[in-house]
C-alpha cells in the first residue's frame, strides 16, 4: 500500500509534464497542383471570390510575361490553377489554398501563316460549386496573357 | 522483496526536510528591473496583457509567497527569464516596429491555440486565463495594426542595384551555414498564401522528397525534405478583387536534417533578404527566434506552417 502511494507521489508531477499533447496533422495532398515542366510566373490573390491562384508557364509564356512583347509568343502555354481559400490551422492571420476550384489552360496556337489564335479550355475542381457559372472567355485570355512575371532574386 | 520499514521512512522524511530547507536558503530572488518603453495599446488590450502576461513577459512580474518557496522558485525564475528574452513588454522598443507587430500577431497565435499562458501558470494563478471575448479583442487590436492593410505601392525593381551587387558575394550564406540556392525554382508548389501580419503574399516550394513525403502523408518529414518560401509585397487590389505580388521581400529556407539541426527541432533555417539577398540575423541565435516559433504554434505539421492539411 505504501509503495503504491509513493508510486502516485513520483507519477503525479509526471502526468503534469505530460499534459504538453502533441497531435499529428492530417496532411492533404489532394490540394497539390502538378504543374509538370511549367515554370511559376506569379500568385493571384482574390479575396472578393475568396480564392488564391497561381499562374505557371512554359518558357515561351515566361518570356511573354516578363518582356513587353509586341504579340504573345506561338507556342506559349499557360496554366492558371485557382484554389478556393482557408485560414492556415496553425496561424491566425493567413489564408491558404484549400480545395482545388479550377484549373484553365491557354494555349497560344498558329492559325495560318500571319494569324495566332487561343485555345482556351476551362476545368473544375472540388472546390467548385455548380451554381457558380463559368467565367467568360476573352476576359480570361486578356487576363492571363497580360500578367506580368513576378520578380524572383 | 524486503518491504522497507517505517525507520526507512522516517529517516527518508529528514532528508527530504533537510533538502527542502536547504533548497529555501539557496531560493532565487525574482527582481523586476526598471520599466525602460512600455508598449502602448488601447486600454482594453492593455489590462488583458497586464492580467495574463504581464507576470512573466515584464519588467512588473508579480511575485506570490507561494512563488518564493523551492523548489518552484527556481522553476518560475527561469520560465520568467526565459519569457523576458522572448519579449518584454516594459523593454518594447527594443523591437523595431516590424517586429513588434509580428510579436503581437504569435501572441494572439498562442493564446488562440491554448499554448499560453502556460498551463502551470494557470494552475498556480487561476486569474491568469484569456477568455474567448478577450481574445476576441485581441484579434481585433492585431487587425488594426498598420502592417494588416499595407500595400506594396512602390515601383516593382527587378535588380539588384549596382552598388549592392559589388558588394554582395556571389553565394550569399547564412550564419549557419545554408546557402542561397535557386535550385527551387524546378520543384513543386506545396502552397500559395497571403499573409496578413505585414502585409506579404507568398509561394512555397518543395523538393521531391517533400513533396512525395506529402503525397504519402508523412509525418514527421524525412531528412532531405527541403522547403523554399519566396515573399513579395502586395499590390493594390483592381476592381476585380485581384491583388498581385509587389516587389520581392526575402526568400526562407528550411532544411531537414534530424542530426544536424537538432537543436531546432531538427530544421536548418535561413532567410535571405532583398533581391541581393542579404542573410538575415546578426548572430547565429537569428535561427532560435526562427525555431521558437515553429516549436511553439506548429509541432502537429512537424513544425512546418506551409504544408498542406485538414
């Protein structure tokens, strides 16, 4: 009986020490975006739609989005993945992406001999709710081929 | 096994009384140097900071008898020495103001996420506790620092300037030794953030062995897991809502290496600063500030903010 209490003694202060719990986060790689070979050109925040892009490109679109170029590059491809935002669960005070809401692809294609044309194409993702209507074409092909590079050191 | 008698156990209670004893003679003193810039806030802001942190976190600690006695003396002395070397409201402006913000925004961090007060101060001063209306007054105050709305409205320069570039070593090391390396410019995006504290927006990269330690959900991350935040500015919103990145600020760095880095929980941290990319910090304890950070707000994601989670 003795012995028990003086156990109780030692473990007690032990307890105390250890009420420091240390969960594991749940990690969430389905927010990932693969980009595969395109190259960052800058992120887009909007907090009037509550979402967060990022804007990448082949060499061609960087080029275009770091010059002034005269007419967008043939060959020129663009990706701009938009994810619906979310407060940062360790951080009060900073938005991230959460669920994919959209993935647009722009292609900058040869139409004959003196003309380029757009291939623009427009995905949904998780994030994305049926009742929120498609953005319209021209608009985003004016917005994604006049955005310029971020800088980078 | 021989069951010790009650002579053990006498004799076991006059050395404890004795150690006990001793312990007061050699108790420490907890002295409150002299307020030199104590931190103006509103006054509602002001008697939370008082109540709840003022304790430790000030040149106005104040001590209770019971705080006197040893062996807990020696513990409440060097939690409120260690408390004052985080920050010190009644030396304030030892921060520059930049810091000052950031230091208010971690404090709302750690009281939110229930980390401070400490849980064996509250125990010991039950008036201690922050309730949820007063953090809710404090997340208001942080919304209203000057840092919450800043906008990047200065001429976006994409060089070095001449001068700094001559001046500057083509590898710019950190005092711990991580060098800058633009290798990150070929991995992957593991988030996109806009930060409000300061006013930044950011992208952060990760190397292969991050991003598949992701994609496996592996926690903690491997030794080679390496992470790349680049920061920018933020420019004025359109009437879209769009707000795009302003002028580059600094690149960070973490790196992991369970041995080397031990003493910061197993993560090598660099920021290099401005597009001649100045190594952050005047000393080598630059990386404790950084560590202190992530070991108090963020050991579920292995001490990582920007990992994607749940």
């Amino acid at each position: 009986m003795k012995s028990t209490i003086s156990l109780y003694i030692i473990a007690l202060p032990l307890l105390m020490l250890s009420c420091d719990d240390r969960n594991t986060a749940q990690l969430a790689p389905e927010y990932l975006y693969d980009a595969g070979n395109q190259k960052v050109i800058k992120s887009i925040i909007n907090n009037k739609k509550g979402t967060i892009a990022m804007l990448y490109g082949n060499d061609l679109a960087l080029e275009n989005a770091s010059k002034s170029l005269p007419k967008p590059n043939i060959g020129a491809n663009y990706t701009l993945v938009t994810w619906k935002q979310k407060p940062m669960p360790q951080w009060y005070g900073t938005k991230m992406n959460g669920e994919i809401y959209s993935v647009e692809h722009l292609k900058v294609v040869q139409r004959n001999a003196t003309q380029f044309a757009f291939d623009y194409d427009f995905q949904t993702g998780k994030g994305y709710q049926p009742g929120d209507g498609r953005p319209e074409e021209q608009q985003r092909i004016k917005f994604i081929t006049s955005q310029r590079a971020a800088v980078f050191p | 096994m021989k069951k010790p008698g009650l002579k053990f156990y006498k004799s076991a209670a006059v050395v404890l009384t004795l150690i006990f004893v001793g312990m007061q003679i050699s108790s420490p003193d907890i002295e409150n140097p002299p307020v030199t810039s104590e931190i103006v806030a509103p006054a509602d802001v002001k008697q939370i900071l008082e109540r709840a942190c003022y304790d430790c976190h000030s040149n106005e600690a104040k001590v209770e008898w019971f705080d006197k006695i040893a062996p807990a003396s020696f513990l409440i002395k060097r939690d409120i020495e260690e408390a004052r070397s985080r920050f010190n409201f009644s030396e304030w402006d030892k921060n520059p103001a930049g810091v000052q913000e950031l230091l208010l925004w971690e404090m709302v961090n750690a009281i939110e996420q229930g980390k401070m007060p400490l849980k064996r101060y509250q125990l010991a001063h039950p008036g201690g506790k922050v309730s949820e209306s007063e953090l809710a007054v404090l997340k208001k105050y942080v919304n209203t620092l000057p840092g919450r709305h800043k906008v990047d409205t200065a001429r976006i320069v994409a060089q070095p300037s001449s001068s700094q570039k001559v001046s500057t070593p083509k590898t710019p090391v950190s005092l711990n030794g991580i060098p800058y390396s633009a290798d990150y410019k070929n991995w992957k995006i593991i988030s996109v953030t806009d930060k409000f504290d300061g006013g930044s927006m950011r992208i952060v990269y990760g190397n292969d062995i991050m991003v598949k330690a992701i994609g496996k959900r592996q926690l903690p991350f491997p030794d080679g897991a390496r992470i790349v935040k680049v920061v920018w500015g933020k420019q004025a919103e359109d009437k879209e809502g769009n707000v795009l990145p302003g002028n580059f600020q600094n690149a960070q760095f973490m790196i992991k290496d369970s041995k080397k880095y031990s003493t910061t929980e197993g993560w090598g941290f660099a920021k290099f600063d401005g597009l001649d990319l100045k190594p952050a910090g005047k000393t080598i304890l630059f990386e404790q500030t950084c560590a202190n950070c992530h070991r108090l707000l963020a050991p579920e994601n292995d001490f990582v903010f920007n990992v994607p989670t749940k």
